[in-house]
C-alpha cells in the first residue's frame, strides 16, 4: 500500500517513517562520536591535572576542551533522543 496515488496517507507515513530512520542513525552516529571525544578530552584533563596541577594552564586548556564536549554530547544525546522520539511516533501513524 505505498502507491501514492491510490494511498498517499501511506506513502507519506512511510516515507516519514524512511526519513525518521535516517536521522535517527546520523544522530546517533553523532552521539556516539561525541561521547568518545568528550572521553578523550576527559581522560587529557585528568592526566593534566595529574601532570601539571590545577594552575597550569595546559590543565586550564584541557578542562575547557573537556567541558566543551560534555556540551556537544549532551546536545546530541538530546537530538538523538527527539528523533528516536519522531520515528516511534511516525511508526506508530505509518501502522494505523
């Protein structure tokens, strides 16, 4: 039933449902990349911090970079969260 002439509620919600898919993985993806990068970051802080002290300015470098991208994984976590959110939703109209 994905003609969209004779069920274009159809073919819409399953191209809705298509789409959602893919955002769903890109942002996933993004999630997953930025939690390595803000543990890499994390582990440079603390081994800065172990180095060189909380003054050093290395040290003070190295917490900026971390908080930065606990930021960045923190908003894709969200992004990827809202659109698992959209493809259930989507799913759920594309199965009525």
């Amino acid at each position: 039933n994905n003609n969209p002439v004779t069920h274009p509620v159809n073919a819409y919600n399953n191209h809705e449902v298509k789409e959602d898919m893919k955002d769903s993985q890109e942002n996933g993806q993004k999630a997953s990349e930025s939690k390595a990068a803000y543990k890499q970051a994390k582990s440079d802080y603390e081994k800065s911090l172990k180095d060189n002290g909380a003054d050093s300015s290395v040290t003070k470098d190295a917490k900026t970079r971390m908080l930065d991208a606990k930021k960045d994984m923190r908003s894709y976590n969200k992004t990827a969260m809202k659109a698992k959110h959209e493809l259930k939703k989507d799913e759920m109209n594309a199965h009525q």
